[in-house]
C-alpha cells in the first residue's frame, strides 16, 4: 500500500499534462465521428500453480458514429484449453451524456454496454468478458482531464450467463453477477512541448481493476502500470503488466503482460 | 435616357461592392484535449469541408487557422460542426473579413454569401480592409460564456445568423 501511494506521487507532480486512451478501460470521450481504428490486442498470462502460459489473442474494429456515440466489436482467440482456438467474441457502445470542455481540460459522462459470447469452459468465478464469460455489462464512465493528467472512474453491473458449447455457469445463478469499478491514472510524459503531429508521445498509466461478487461477497483488486507510446498522432503501442493485488475469489490467471497494437484512421465515412 | 440607365447601373454596381464582403480566414481555438491525436483528429476533419483549402494547427496551442477555395461560400456552422465531430469544442472562433466601405449598425444584418451576421458591440461604423470579427454565439464561445451569453441559439446559426463583436 505504501509503495501505491509512492507510484501516485511520482505520477502526479504538480505540473502536469494529460492522456486518458487507457489499456484496460475506455474513458468517457468518444472517437472522432468516421473515424475506423483497428486494435490487436495480445495478452500473455500466467496460469496460476501450473507451468502454463494463457496467450490471448483480440482483433478489434472501432467507430466513431456521431460525436456522442461510438461502438466496436471485437474476436477473442486464446489458447487456454491447450489448443489455440477461437473461443467467441462481444459487441460494446458507449454514448456520451455529459461534456464539459474548456482549453486543455475536460469533464466527460458516459454510458456504457458490452454483451459478449464465449464457448470456452467456465474455469473461475471471476466474471471477465473479455475472453472468458458469456454476458452483458453496463455501467458509467467519467472522465476528467486536467492538462497532461487524466483520470478516470467507472463503475459497471457485469451478469455472466451459460457459455456456449453447453458449457455452464457452474457457480450458481447467485454468484453471477457482480459490480466492476475502475480507477485510471493517465499522464503525458513526452513531449514537453507539443510542435507538430509528428512528434512521439509517451504516456505512463496507472489502472486499478476491481471486481466484487454480489451474490458472495468475494472481490478482486489488480494494479496494471502501462508504457505507451502514440507515433504520427496515428499509431499507438501499449505494454503493461496486470498484477493482483488481493483477491478472494477464484481466478486462473490474473497477472500477466498485455500488448496492444492500434491505428486508427480517420474520415473514412 | 441612356445616361439615367448608366448612372443607375453603376449605382447598383456600387451598392453590390459595398456590400461585398469576403472571408478570408477563419481562427478557431479548441478546447476539451491535450494530446496531438486528438488535435490531429480536429485537423482531418476541417480538411474534409468542401470549401476549405488549408488548414494550418498550431498543435501547442490547439489553434486552427483555415483559409478557404476561391468562390465559395464558407459555412460558419460547417466549421463548428466539424470540431464537435472529431470529439471537442470550440471555445474561440473569429474570421478575417475584407470590407469594403460596409456600413455596420447594432444589430442589422450585413450578408455575407449564405452568413448573416449581426454586429452586437455597439457603435454604427463603417468598416473598410480586413477586419477580425468574433463570433459570441453558443459553441462558438467557452461553455461557460455560452451559458451567460445573450446570443445563445443554436438554431440562429443553424440558420445562417451569427452574432459577432469587432
């Protein structure tokens, strides 16, 4: 806990800029309208008291369709049941209610849904839809950025239901749905001074993912620093490692590295 | 009876270049970002209007500077839209117009092309080179001067009207 604090205060210094295009959660600003990005996202995912590796592989197409609304569908592939397969894939929106924008801030709501499918087996009573459960989730998102700082909260209801393949929910009806709440630090390192569109941005991230049951009671809580690194005002790369902080729920593999690969190219229609 | 048409031709030609007012530029200030990608988003999207011919961004300052094609008609509202597409707001907006001998009254419309705008600080002038005139309507403005604004209808600019103050 100690070293959490020592993280924020080197993350935050007084002067700061900002960046909120978070690995792990979206934040309540939307993407431009007729604007395509392409992602790939890979994890690389340690399975707990085995010797095994989780490789997890997610192409992702996103759009911006008005100024409020954006949506994007992803496929999830993953190696988990020994051979590598794709296992299904999930559908998100998220609209923008609330704006509030002044030069170099803002202060953004947004509503957000995903529903998913997955046909793998059931193997942890962590709800997770990006490549594990079959479900649907929806939440709030906000937003605010304050120069090169950004952070941002969001709180969801997640609902897993039976797989497919007729693979069940083996937990219970009780134990399937759960409240996600996340907090996300975001700041611009380089550069100092922004001169033209070319110029290498790095942004240094700090995620916290958590998880509590509602039938049971039983939480999670992970930490997930992330490098990025935006080339051109077009291309992006992320490297980040999620990290357990204290869970009391079953879980197979909760730390591992994730990379993400991402272009987005704009007016496209 | 010739020289009565002559003189009423020139008259009306007269009348015609006093009121022919040409926009020149448009500078707009954004506001809601900080990152070049999204400044980058705001610089493709005013590269697709029709009428526009360069855009110029200052991306320290989040500034645009736009000039447009010869002959064409610049939609003020177009350009404002266009911002608020890519993700954010306006909260500066002037134009660079060429007047030429064009007589400014509180509140009376000068037309320009589609745009017509309505001078709202004061004194009756008349307005002769270029002149940088700024745009005081709702999104056209920081959110917070929107709220207090007198000028605040979006439908007046849907329509073409544009409060503005020298």
């Amino acid at each position: 806990m100690k070293n959490f604090f020592f993280l924020l205060l080197i993350l935050i210094p007084p002067l700061v800029w900002s960046q909120e295009l978070y690995s792990l959660t979206e934040p309540a600003s939307n993407r431009a309208v007729g604007s395509i990005g392409f992602r790939i996202d890979h994890s690389i995912m340690d399975e707990l008291n085995t010797s095994k590796i989780n490789y997890h592989l997610i192409p992702e197409v996103m759009a911006g369709v008005s100024k409020k609304l954006m949506i994007s569908g992803n496929v999830f592939f993953s190696n988990r049941s020994d051979v590598f397969k794709y296992e299904g894939g999930s559908l998100y929106a998220k609209y923008r209610f609330f704006s509030n924008d002044a030069i170099q801030r803002h202060f953004r709501m947004a509503a957000f849904g995903r529903l998913s499918y997955n046909n793998s087996d059931i193997h942890q009573e962590e709800i997770a839809l990006n490549g594990h459960n079959t479900g649907m989730e929806w939440g709030i998102v906000a937003t605010q950025l304050l120069r090169k700082l950004a952070l941002s909260t969001s709180i969801s209801y997640v609902k897993a239901t039976d797989n497919g393949r007729n693979n069940k929910f083996i937990y219970g009806h009780d134990y399937s749905k759960a409240i996600n709440y996340t907090f996300s630090i975001g700041k611009l390192m380089l550069p100092k001074e922004y001169k033209d569109y070319k110029q290498t941005n790095l942004n240094l991230m700090v995620e916290f993912l958590g998880q509590v049951n509602s039938g049971s009671g039983d939480y999670y809580m992970d930490i997930a620093p992330v490098v990025q690194v935006i080339v051109s005002s077009q291309v992006r790369f992320d490297l980040g490692y999620r990290k357990e902080l204290k869970s009391t729920l079953l879980r197979t593999a909760p730390n591992g590295f994730f990379v993400r690969l991402e272009y987005i190219f704009f007016n496209v229609f | 009876m010739n020289t009565m048409k002559n003189i009423l031709l020139v008259t009306a030609f007269l009348i015609a270049a006093a009121t022919k007012a040409q926009v020149t530029k448009v500078y707009i200030q954004a506001s809601g970002l900080t990152c070049s990608m999204c400044s980058n988003a705001i610089y493709k999207a005013l590269k697709t209007i029709d009428f526009v011919d360069r855009v110029d961004a200052n991306v320290k300052h989040y500034t645009f500077e736009v000039t447009f094609k010869a002959n064409t008609e610049v939609d003020f509202n177009k350009i404002k839209n266009k911002v608020e597409d890519a993700g954010f707001s306006v909260s500066g907006f002037s134009a660079s117009i060429y007047f030429n001998n064009t007589l400014v009254k509180e509140n009376q419309e000068i037309k320009i092309g589609n745009a017509r705008l309505l001078f709202v600080n004061g004194k009756d002038q008349t307005l002769n080179g270029e002149i940088k005139v700024r745009f005081v309507d709702r999104g056209f403005v920081p959110a917070k001067e929107s709220r207090n604004s007198r000028h605040s209808s979006p439908t007046a600019t849907e329509a073409g009207i544009y409060h503005v103050t020298i």
